[in-house]
C-alpha cells in the first residue's frame, strides 16, 4: 500500500499519521517474515518483543500495550484508555498536526 497524498501547504492529520504507521506496521511483518532468519537470531520472543519496541520508540513512536484477554474483557473500555491516552499526548503538542522528527 502506498499512502495517500498530502496536498499542498497542509500537514498530516491524525487519521493520516494513524494509516501510516498501519502501512509501517504491515511492512515490519512482511520484512519479519521475509527475513525469517531475525527469528533464528532471536528465538525468544520476549527478545524480539524488546528489540521491536526500542526500534520504534528510537523512531519517536509511543506504545500503548493491550494484552489480548484484557482487550476481549473489555473492549470499550481498553479503546476509551487508548483514544484518551493519545488525546493527552496530542494535547501536550505545541502542533498536533505536525510531522514529528526524532533527532539523530
């Protein structure tokens, strides 16, 4: 998938910064499977559960964990803690809308 344009003098949104990250996110899982021998080198997934989340959080990504029983006992409320707890790192921006870098 490619992601959709960004017209002239705007910056992306939420919803565009959403779809790239979910455009990201397949890429990481086609990229795992495709370098199966990652797994080999690292057979432990806790391992590689670390690994995935230093990479992303080196790239400026935040990770809200959802454990899956937690999630199917109580959806609404697991999706309320997620939109609130992005709401208040959105509201702690000076632009919401901007496209963050992370500094090299």
């Amino acid at each position: 998938r490619s992601l959709p344009p960004i017209p002239a003098g705007q910056s992306p949104g939420g919803a565009w910064l959403l779809f790239a990250y979910l455009v990201y996110a397949e890429r990481l899982a086609e990229l795992y499977e495709e370098h199966h021998r990652i797994l080999e080198q690292a057979a432990d997934p806790i391992e590689w559960e670390v690994f995935r989340t230093a990479v992303l959080q080196s790239q400026g990504w935040e990770i809200a964990r959802v454990w899956t029983p937690h999630f199917f006992r109580d959806r609404s409320g697991v999706t309320t803690g997620i939109i609130k707890q992005s709401q208040a790192m959105l509201a702690q921006e000076d632009d919401p809308d901007s496209i963050r870098t992370v500094p090299q």
